[in-house]
C-alpha cells in the first residue's frame, strides 16, 4: 500500500464522524473538583520550610539555650542535708496482742503525732525560730548565690515563708519516721538549718508533753484540795458540836455511864444477896438490916437517875448528843476516806504522766554533704528542651489543624 492510499483511509473515520453529527458524544463542561493533592510551588516549599525552622527554633531553640547558659553557667549550687527522725514514748507496751486490744487508747498517738510534727516543722513558728537563732534571712539572701535561687534581702515575711517551704522539706513514710531535706548554698548553712529545725520540733514535743502531764496533775490535784476541804469541814464540824455540847466525845461518856450502872446493879445485886443472908438470923429491924436496906435505896436511886441522863428523851440527853456526836463523826470518816482516794489518785496521774511521756528522737542526725547534688544541670536542660519540643508540637498541629478547617 502506498502513501497516498494509506492517508485517505485514516482520513475517512473522521470525514464519517462529521457527517454523521447525531452519533456524535455531547460535550461535557469543564470539571470542578479539587484535586485531593494541590501542587505546591517550589518557592512555596522553601517559605514554609523557613517557616517551620524558624518557629523550631524560637519555640524550642531559645529556651533550650536559655536554660542551658542558665543551669550551666550561673545556677548557684545547693547543698542538700537529711536527717530522719521518730517519736518515741516512754509507755509501757503491751505485753500481749490482748493487752493491747483491752488497753485504752488515750491522746494522740503513733501516726497522729508523727503527722503533728510534719505540719509543724512547715510551720511559720519553725521558721520564726530558725531566723531568730541562726539568722535564715542572712544565710538565704545572700549576693553571692545567683537572683533566681537567693531570697532577696528585703522580701517581706510571706516571701520568706514561700521560700522556706522550698528550702526545707518534710518527708513522711506512713510507719512513724520522717526525713527532713534541707537546701543550702554551703553545707555549713544546710546542717545549721537542719540542727534547728529538729531543735525546735523537740521544743514542741516536750512542750505537748508537760501540758498533758499538768492537766492530768491538774486535775487530780484538784480532787485533793476538794477532798481536803471537805475533811476540813468535816473536823470543824465536829470541834463545833463538842463546843455546843460541852462534851469531847459524847459516845465515850455514854459508854462510861452504861459501865457506871453496870457496876451499880453488880453492887446492888450483891447487897441484896447481903440482905437475904442477914435477914435469915436477924431481926427486921436490927442495925445491919437497915443499913443494907438503905444501901440497896440509894443504889437504886443512883441506877435510876444514870439510866435517866443515858435515855431520857429530851434534847439535852445525852442520847441526842450521841447520835448528832456520830453523824459528825461519820461525815469526818468518809470525808478522810475521800480525801485518802484522792491522793492516791495524785500520785497515780504522777506516775502516769513520767510513764506516757513522748519525745523526739533523731536517729539520724543531720548529715553535711561534702559536694552540691543539686541543681541537676543536665536534667533540667534535658527537660526543658523536651517540654518546648512537646510545645511546639501542640502548637504545630493545632495550626495545621486550623488551616485544614479554613481550606474546607
């Protein structure tokens, strides 16, 4: 086939397509969907990537420098002291699982006092009494630690207090023992601190100590000189009666009387058995029969009127006087028995109070650290580079995330 035949056979298709226009496909409008991928121009690219380096390096760059210039070249160091302490009480335990179950509980004991001495030594008192021994402000706002980590000269109490929180610690366990953790710029200032706080908390434990011990003194004594006020009135009481009665012990006369007419019924029991005997050979009335009969008068008269003092019913028997002499005297007794019980109540509380006595013990003093552990240069650059790196982050995803919602 030639050139000439092979030309008008391609051209025949197209004639045919144009004359026959009704076969031929409707045109279709341009399209408007938005490629999912828009091509992005090369100086574009450039902008955003300058963008992003320069975001990188406000956001992450400076403060890690920042934080370098600062915990490398000028961070004061900090010495750290520790010490542990406990409270310990002169009780005496329980022998047993049951002694120590029936055995009452009394004031604040074990994990209650422990937590008390925690709150003080954070306490302002703790630090009022620190400045006013050794000097904190002195020893803290100092020019030759660096003006982040020193107490300024003339901060104001509340600022001194923020700062105190910082520079001494309290560390509680849960089983009764706690760590104190003190920061200073010299070794020296960290163990003086540590020595005076512990001085101060053992101040205030001796101090709750003495009060529960005078209270309970208190108390009891108290009683006594309530007991000893009643036994008092009580022996007025009695001196009065015997005034009024003019009698020292109106019992003891009573018993006196009773034994006077026991020995005047014997002698009359006896001269009436004279008479029987005399009257058997004598007439009735010879000489030694009137004289027996008048003895045996006179001893019944004698009977009689000591029978009348001992039970004659008006108020000035000495019936009456006996029974008022023993109520006296038994109000006297009891008010002694009182007055006994409550001094060996005294001397039980006395006792008490040398056997429940608690204190401070620091059985590991404060120690001085040789070299400056804190601040730990390389963990707090590491931290800060890691933070602002997580920062920008956050911020960058944020942004992305608005633009994608601007675009939709």
């Amino acid at each position: 086939m030639n050139a000439k035949a092979l030309a008008q056979r391609l051209t025949e298709p197209a004639r045919g397509r144009t004359s026959t226009p009704a076969t031929r496909p409707a045109s279709r409008p341009p399209s408007h969907v938005t490629p999912a991928i828009r091509p992005t121009a090369p100086g574009r690219r450039r902008r955003n990537t300058t963008q992003i380096l320069l975001a990188m390096a406000g956001i992450v760059g400076l403060p890690t420098i920042l934080a370098a210039i600062y915990f490398g070249l000028i961070a004061s160091p900090l010495y750290v002291s520790e010490s542990s302490v406990t409270i310990r009480s002169s009780k005496i335990q329980p022998a047993s699982l049951v002694e120590a179950l029936v055995a009452p509980q009394e004031g604040i004991v074990g994990a209650t006092e422990t937590q008390l001495v925690a709150d003080y030594l954070r306490s302002r008192d703790v630090l009022a009494r620190i400045d006013a021994n050794i000097g904190f402000r002195e020893r803290f706002a100092t020019y030759d630690a660096d003006y982040l980590s020193r107490l300024e000269p003339h901060a104001s109490n509340e600022e001194m207090y923020d700062y105190f929180k910082k520079a001494l610690r309290v560390t509680d366990d849960g089983a009764g023992l706690l760590t104190i953790s003190v920061r200073a710029f010299t070794a020296e200032d960290a163990v003086a601190v540590a020595v005076a706080a512990i001085s101060a908390a053992e101040d205030m434990v001796n101090r709750l100590s003495e009060a529960a011990q005078t209270d309970a003194m208190r108390a009891a004594r108290t009683e006594v000189q309530a007991a000893e006020a009643r036994m008092i009135a009580a022996a007025d009481a009695v001196t009065e009666y015997q005034k009024q009665s003019g009698d020292l012990d109106p019992r003891r006369s009573a018993e006196a009387i009773q034994s006077v007419i026991g020995g005047l019924e014997a002698e009359l029991a006896a001269s009436r058995v004279r008479l029987a005997e005399l009257q058997s050979y004598l007439k009735p009335g010879s000489p030694q029969v009137n004289a027996l009969n008048s003895k045996i008068a006179a001893l019944k008269r004698q009977i009689g009127e000591e029978r009348r003092r001992l039970a004659d019913a008006s108020r000035d028997t000495l019936a009456d006087d006996v029974r008022g002499f023993e109520t006296e005297r038994m109000q006297l007794e009891l008010a002694q028995q009182a007055y006994r019980s409550a001094l060996a109540s005294l001397e039980a509380a006395r006792l008490a109070a040398q056997n429940d006595r608690s204190y401070l013990v620091a059985y590991a003093p404060p120690s001085l650290p040789d070299v400056a552990v804190e601040p730990k240069r390389m963990y707090k650059i590491l931290s800060a580079f890691v933070i602002s790196l997580l920062a920008f982050g956050v911020g960058a995803l944020m942004i992305g995330a608005i633009r994608e919602h601007a675009r939709a």
